[in-house]
C-alpha cells in the first residue's frame, strides 16, 4: 500500500494530523495497533484548556517538595525503582519550572492555546461531534486561603492574554454546581475552556470523518518505521505501508520507533489513572471541577463522573499502581456524592512529556521525511487539532498560522 503520509498513532493527535493532511488534499494512511481514540486521548479529563497559560511544573517550594517525597500529596506519586533512570529529566523539569520558565512556557504555549477552541470547532462542525463539546469552563475549588491565594497570583498573566479568570464566593459555586458540598474555602471559575462528554467519542469522530474524505485507517502494530528509497515504510504484521513522509504522533510510544532510528529526545511519561462512578441520588456537574489541593478532577461523562488522578512517574510498562485513586476517591466523596465504582479496575494512562513541558511539532533532525507531533504532556487533547493544523501547513508548503520555530526538536538537543 502507498501513500503520501504515513501517520502513526491515531489518538487525537495522530487523527488531527491526519485530518488536516487530508483536508490539504494529500493521500493518507493512519495506522495505530488499536482504534482511534482508545489509548491516551480515551482517558483524560475531557478538558479542552484554553487557559492552561500555566504549566503542571515541578514544585520549587521546599515544603512542596517534600511533600511530593514523602507521598502526602495526592496529586503526585512515584516509583523508586524508575528515579535513577528519570534523575536527569527530572532535573531539568525542575529548571524549566523556575519563575522565568513558566513565564516563557507561558509565551510559547500562548501561540497554540489561542487556536485551541477554533481549531477543535473545524474538525467537530464537519465531523458531526459538536454534539460532545459543552461551554462553561471549569470550576477550581479550594480547601484554604493558602491554596486560593496562589491561583489568584495567576490571575495578572492570564488577564494579559485576554482569559477571564473569576474569584467567586462558595455560594456562587454552588449555584452553578449545585450537588457540591462546601467543604472548600472559595473558587476559581475559568469560563475560557470548554470541555467535553467524551474525548474518545470526539477522537472517533474525527476518524470517521478522516475516512469521509478518502483517508485509510489501518489496525495494526505501528512501533516499526524503516526508510526506504524516496521515503519511509512502516512495518506491520501483514506487510508494509509505504510513504514520501511519516508523521510519528504515537504519544508515549514515540521512543520505540525514534530510537530505532537513532533519534534519542529526553521524553518521559507521567501516569495517570481514571476510574468511573454512578452519581448517588440523581446528582450532576455541567462542568469539570478542579479539587486543587485534593489532587484530583471530577468531570461527566457519557460513561459516568469521572475522577482523573494526578501524575505518577513511573517506567511506562510497570505494573498499575493506582494508589492515587485510593486516596483522592475518600476526598472526591467528601465534595460530591458519588455512587459506586462502574468499572472492575482502574484505566491507566501515560502522558508523553519532555521537560520544557512544550510538544515537539515539526520535522525530525536529520531524518528528511519524517516529521514529530510528540510529548504534549497535559494537553494533548487541547492542542491535537491545532497541532495536525500547524504539521499540515508546514508539510504542505503553506504560511504556519504560527511560528513552528518553539517546538522544533532542534531545540531539545
């Protein structure tokens, strides 16, 4: 089989690239080992964060820090046994977490961020998933003063980039969720975001619409990528699909294939988990809400609440440890009333990071026909669209709606 494009991995990403390839009029063939949309882009917390300005960074506050050592902070957990081999990416994540990182993360992500919303509406107008994406933001709710106080020093910033975050009351917060209990000391309402019912679904429906405009979608083990004469050739078990480019957007699988290739990026993963909960009595959100100092996000979904735990730096394919269900599940509780768990076991996930916490998107360094849409950590849902956009319009040839410049691989190296 030939095409143009060769796209491998078909979470949001993948399929956006490939949409977008598409829609330039080339011929495409996405090819993942399972359906689009089941991996990585099914189990996030369904946030499409315009206002996400600031990164999740590494805490620099002593305090802070030992809490994340000693495990008494849900949002964070870790392995022992993977440290040693994550030291030296973890000391540059803390590097690139100073005040003047942020501020520059802030800079650089802003040119994607901006795109974020308008970018999902084009591929969900024609692809008929509008239906998924619902307005209203998200709430941030916070058990202290101390907690409030820091997301209000965010405030300044965001306002520069025209987001409209708002302090309001916990009667306020309850008229708009009414099912919350007050057990929090005040909110944040960040109204920019939308967010949706089910990121799988919007993934799917992207595929589908993929198909609509003549793309090939093909099931099979995409982690074998090999050049060839004039291009490049993915291996599967039935035979090969030969291309003149290939995009590699397979999350955190992208190692597997770039050092086959002699291409080495500091990449890492942060695990996370979901589990699904029937609502007790009848009650609902319209919105996902941010538990900040509880470690956790409650969101609706089709498949019922789902809490989404923080991160957990761990080596991609070690066992599950989902102890972070286990103490944030008895928080979620004390805020909203959930029912029993839907589902036997936790779902894991991992979220590919390099650690400037921005996404490589463009060409690969010394590898003519081969392009990167990899490592966008906690915001691979938010930026797929704006990412295949941005792939698409500097393979085709065309003028980038934004500097690619950023998040060249080039700068990693």
């Amino acid at each position: 089989m030939k095409s143009d494009t060769i796209v491998l991995g078909a979470g949001i990403v993948g399929t956006s690239v490939a949409v977008n390839l598409a829609l330039s009029g080339a011929k495409v063939t996405l090819i993942d080992r399972r359906g689009p949309g089941e991996e990585t882009s099914y189990g996030n917390a369904g946030l499409v964060e315009r206002a996400s300005i600031y990164p999740v960074a590494f805490p620099h506050e002593l305090k802070a820090i030992i809490d994340v050592v000693l495990k008494r902070n849900p949002a964070a957990n870790y392995h022992w046994s993977a440290l040693p081999g994550l030291a030296r990416w973890l000391y540059a994540y803390w590097r690139a977490s100073s005040s003047e990182g942020v501020l520059s993360y802030a800079r650089t992500i802003e040119k994607l961020l901006a795109f974020s919303l308008s970018e999902h509406e084009r591929l969900a107008g024609p692809a008929g998933a509008l239906h998924y994406f619902r307005e209203g933001g998200w709430l941030k709710v916070y058990r202290s003063e101390a907690g409030l106080a820091r997301e209000r020093s965010e405030f300044p910033l965001a306002r520069n980039y025209g987001l409209t975050p708002r302090e309001i009351t916990v009667d306020e917060a309850l008229t708009l969720e009414p099912n919350l209990r007050p057990i929090f000391h005040g909110a944040v309402l960040w109204s920019d975001p939308q967010s949706v019912s089910s990121p799988g679904g919007v993934t799917k429906a992207y595929a589908d619409y993929f198909r609509k405009l003549g793309g090939t979608i093909v099931q099979a083990d995409a982690r074998a990528l090999a050049p060839i004469p004039g291009g490049w050739r993915a291996v599967t078990e039935d035979g090969g699909v030969d291309g003149a480019n290939a995009v590699v957007a397979l999350g955190p699988w992208a190692p597997d294939v770039l050092r086959s290739l002699g291409l080495r990026l500091p990449f890492a993963v942060k695990r996370g988990y979901h589990m699904h909960y029937a609502p007790a009595g009848g009650a609902g959100l319209s919105r996902p809400v941010l538990d900040e100092e509880g470690g956790y996000v409650i969101t609706p979904m089709e498949q019922g609440i789902r809490l989404t735990t923080g991160v957990e730096f761990a080596r991609r394919d070690a066992h599950k440890t989902p102890v972070q269900l286990d103490w944030t599940e008895p928080l979620a509780r004390e805020l909203f009333p959930l029912g029993p768990r839907l589902e036997a076991e936790p779902w894991m996930g991992c979220r590919p990071a390099f650690p400037d916490m921005l996404p490589v998107i463009g060409p690969a360094p010394g590898r003519p026909g081969l392009w990167l849409a990899i490592g966008h950590q906690h915001l691979g849902f938010t930026l797929g669209p704006a990412t295949g956009r941005l792939i698409a319009e500097m393979m085709s040839g065309a003028t980038p709606f934004t500097d690619p410049a950023p998040f060249s691989a080039a700068r990693l190296r």
